[in-house]
C-alpha cells in the first residue's frame, strides 16, 4: 500500500467518480465507509468492494441535512470508527444557464457542495486531528479556477471549495491534518478528457507526497496558475 492510512470516507459512492474511487481504494487495501442518498446503489458499491477482502460499511447521507451529517458522525462514533482519509467526491453537478435556474435548485446545490461538505470536515476534524495523520481531500473542478458560464452556480461553489481547501489548510493543519484539493478536468473516455487510471495515479502520489494543490495535467496546472497570477486572462483565454 502506497500510504499507512486504513480508513477512507469517501462521499458521492453511490456512483460515477465516487464508485470507482470507492473500488480503487478497496484494492489498495483501505476500508471504506462509503455515503451519498441512494441507500441500494451504495450497498452494492459496497458489496462489489468487499470483493477485495476489506470492510466497506455503506451508510445513507444527504449532505443538504445537518441531522443527516450528525447521524454519521453519531454512528461512526459509536462505532468506535476513526477515518484516516475523508475525500468530498459529492456533489450536485447541475449545468443549467443562470437564467433558468430555481432558487432552490441553487440553494441545494450550494448546500450540497459547499454547506454540507464543511459542516461533515467540522464533525469528524476533532476525530482526524487525534491521530495527527488525518487527510481532508476536497475534490474541486477547473471550473472552479475559471468559471465556466454553462455552469455559474456550480463553477462558483467549487470557487468556494478552492476557499475552503486553502483555509482549512491553515487552520487545520497545526492540528495534523492535512487538507489538499484536487482540480478536476473532465474525466473519462471522451476526447481530451483524462483517463479514470491517469485521476487515481495522480491522486495516490499526491496523497503519499502530502500535496495541498493537485491537478492532473501539466498544461492545466500552469494555465490556472497563470490565471490566479493575472486574473484579467480569464477574459482573453
Ligand atoms: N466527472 C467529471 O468529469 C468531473 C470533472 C470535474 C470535477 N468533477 C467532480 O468530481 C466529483 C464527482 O463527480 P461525478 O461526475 O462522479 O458526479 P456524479 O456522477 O453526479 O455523482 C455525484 C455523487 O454525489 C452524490 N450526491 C449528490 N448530491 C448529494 C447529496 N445531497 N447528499 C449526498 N450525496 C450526494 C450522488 O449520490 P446520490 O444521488 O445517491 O446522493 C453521487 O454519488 C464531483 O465533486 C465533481 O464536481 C467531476
């Protein structure tokens, strides 16, 4: 194994990037705790898991729900289930022009990317910072970096993880936790997308070299350095 955690939360299991972060993990030997809504898509993500022989507990959570995210807390508590690594894959990944947007549909999508993700690292920080080896990794896009106007509300809400990563990191990692963020390209088989394996490599060095800021191509990590050096980019690029 490339690392000496042995516990990853990972939330969004219950399919796409989520399920099969979910079985890499469980090939690399680490037991999982495996959440999102949908109670019968995770237990089988967690049944195909088990196949390599470690223990993958799948446990309902609508991360829009405060007494939902306590309710996990409680139990791993209770459990006596301490996680080593906790990675916010989730997320409401909705594309829709501004214009026709609901007002619900952006309160649920802030609440799930956003609200939800910090109020989860808020209740199981205590329980990281005790071994001094806890990992937060916070899955975000390149839309967060460059705001895509296909998708205001959700490239503003990764903006936000982006936020959330670089404070966390201050604050928490005195503590022994160390709080990293992954900026996603598009993923998959489609032309210029980046392969699923190419993701998870990336991911698993990052994880062993203890990085704070990781993208997963060379061309895309200095075009949004350079767009964070010279903002007024963005407009021209
Ligand atoms: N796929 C890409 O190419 C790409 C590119 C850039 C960034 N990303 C990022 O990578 C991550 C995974 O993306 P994906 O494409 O795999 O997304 P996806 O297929 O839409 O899966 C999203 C996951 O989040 C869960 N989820 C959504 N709302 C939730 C809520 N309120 N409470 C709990 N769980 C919730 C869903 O499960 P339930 O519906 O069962 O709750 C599902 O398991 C996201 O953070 C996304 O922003 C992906």
């Amino acid at each position: 194994m490339a690392d000496s955690s042995r516990i990853v939360l990972i939330t969004g299991a219950s399919r796409g990037l989520g399920e099969r972060l979910a079985l890499h993990f469980a090939q690399k030997g680490y037991d999982l705790i495996l959440t999102a809504r949908s109670e019968e898509k995770l237990k089988s993500v967690a049944e195909a898991a088990s196949a390599f022989g470690v223990r993958a507990v799948a446990i309902p959570v609508d991360l829009r729900s405060p007494s939902s995210l306590r309710d996990l807390a409680n139990r791993l508590a209770g459990e006596r289930i301490e996680v080593d690594i906790l990675l916010h894959n989730a997320a409401d990944v909705t594309s829709k022009p501004f214009l026709e947007t609901e007002l619900e549909e952006i309160d649920s999508l802030v609440r799930t990317n956003v609200i939800g993700m910090l109020q989860l690292t808020r209740l199981l920080a205590p329980s990281l910072a005790r071994h001094r080896k806890g990992i937060v990794i916070m899955i975000s896009s390149l839309a967060g970096y460059k705001t895509n106007p296909s998708q205001t509300v959700y490239s503003i809400s990764k903006a936000a993880v982006n936020a959330a990563a670089d404070a966390l990191a201050a604050e928490l990692g005195p503590q022994g936790i160390h709080v990293m963020k992954v900026a996603l390209p598009t993923i998959g088989e489609s032309p210029g997308a980046v392969p699923f394996e190419q993701y998870t490599r990336r991911l698993d060095r990052a994880i062993a070299r203890r990085e704070s800021e990781v993208f997963l191509t060379f061309s895309s990590a200095w075009l949004m350095r350079l767009y964070r050096a010279f903002p007024s980019l963005k407009r021209l690029l």
